[in-house]
C-alpha cells in the first residue's frame, strides 16, 4: 500500500457525459501527478500539481480538467467522454515539486467508456 | 519534448536467467532516470532510480547503467525468479520545476520456470 488512494475503483459511463475521478495524496506529499495508462500503453503523464498550484502540463486534452484542493486532494474532471477514453487512470504523489522525488502510485480508476 | 523509447517490448527469460532492457532518451538536459515495475493488476512501483551523476547503481538483484553521452540507460536483472515477471517502464526527466516524467512503452518480461 503506497499511502496514495483513488475512488473510485471503476467507473462505467456512456459517450457524451462526464466524470470526476477522486485523488488523495500520501499524508506529507505535496505533489499529485495524473497519468493515463491506456490498453497495453506505457503512462502518459497528463498534469501536476503542487501546493494547490499547476506545476506542470502533459498531453491532456481540453476536454480534461483537474485541481487540487487545500487539503490537498485532487479531482480529475473528464467531460464528453469519447470512447477512447478508456484507460486506467493513476494518481500519483511526491514530496517535492520536482521529478526527481520518488512518486507513489495510488491504484487507479478504471474507466470504461460504453 | 523528451522522448524515450524502450527495448524489447516483451522478454522471456529461464529462472536463474539474467534479463536486460535498455532505454534511450533524447533531452540531454535529462537527469534523472527511474524504473518502475507494474504486476498484472497492480500500480507501478519504483525499483530502482540513477541520477545522471552516477553511472552505475545496484541494488541487490537490480542494477542500473546510465551512459550520458550516448543517452541510453539499462535495467539488469539477475538470477531472475518468478516474481519479476511484470512490465517494467523506464522514465526520464530533467529536475527543473515544471519538468515531468516521461515513460517508455514498457516492457513485458515472462519468468519461465
């Protein structure tokens, strides 16, 4: 158990709607990093943030948001769901800001797209 | 953007066997090199990290080289059990803030008995 918890675990939706996927942080980490790990696809990072703030941005479509809250839990809003955006999702966190601090992975959400 | 390609895609080995995958990367402002094992079902987990003012690390059955100047970087594995079987990715990344992790496609390795 890495300290890091999502919810929820799966998550089936249709095309067209819209999802909130849930982060929680190892108590101390101030970094939460997103990543989609699609079909047989390494981790595509998506964004991080650090102390509430966006630190860093990946490939991540519009259509994707996130934030991280005081408390420093994150949510990852993924709206008009295509098919395409079935993977597993990770959160990941840090202590520090930087890539260099070891990232702990949380155990993911499963979406399905029908 | 940094760009990271890995090597083989899948791998099987005898138990007992050494196994070895290789990474190459193309930022060279890229100093930090870490290798996470995934287990069928589960998260990613970080097994071994070289920064790049190193050029060898081991730990215990792991060890990992990092050659700078011709950007590539290995994972070795020996006497390999069964419980290594998993994928395995490696990353690369400068440190800088707003840097950011960047993966390989992974590597799938079969420990056969």
């Amino acid at each position: 158990d890495s300290g890091v918890t999502q919810t929820p675990k799966h998550l089936i939706t249709a095309t067209g709607q819209r999802v909130t996927l849930r982060c929680s942080p190892r108590s101390g980490d101030l970094s939460v990093y997103w990543y989609q790990q699609s079909l047989d696809q390494g981790l595509q990072f998506l964004i991080q943030y650090y102390n509430g703030e966006e630190r860093a941005k990946g490939n991540i479509l519009e259509r994707f948001s996130a934030q991280q809250f005081p408390d420093l839990h994150s949510e990852l809003n993924l709206s008009s769901l295509e098919l395409g955006d079935s993977a597993l999702y990770f959160c990941a966190s840090s202590v520090g800001q930087t890539p260099g601090n070891e990232q702990f992975f949380g155990p993911g959400t499963r979406l399905t797209v029908l | 953007g940094e760009n990271v390609e890995q090597h083989p895609s899948t791998l099987s080995v005898q138990e007992g066997d050494s196994a070895v995958i290789k990474c190459t990367y193309s930022d060279s402002a890229s100093n930090y090199f870490p290798w996470y094992k995934q287990e069928l079902g589960k998260r990613p987990q970080l097994i071994i990290d070289i920064r790049s003012n190193v050029g060898e690390k081991k730990d215990q059955r792991i060890a990992v080289t990092l050659n700078k100047t011709a950007k590539h970087f290995s994972l070795h594995i020996t006497e390999t059990q069964p419980e290594d079987s998993a994928v395995y990715f490696c990353a690369a990344s400068p440190t800088g803030t707003a840097s950011k992790l960047t993966f390989g496609t992974g590597t799938r390795l079969q420990v056969t008995l």
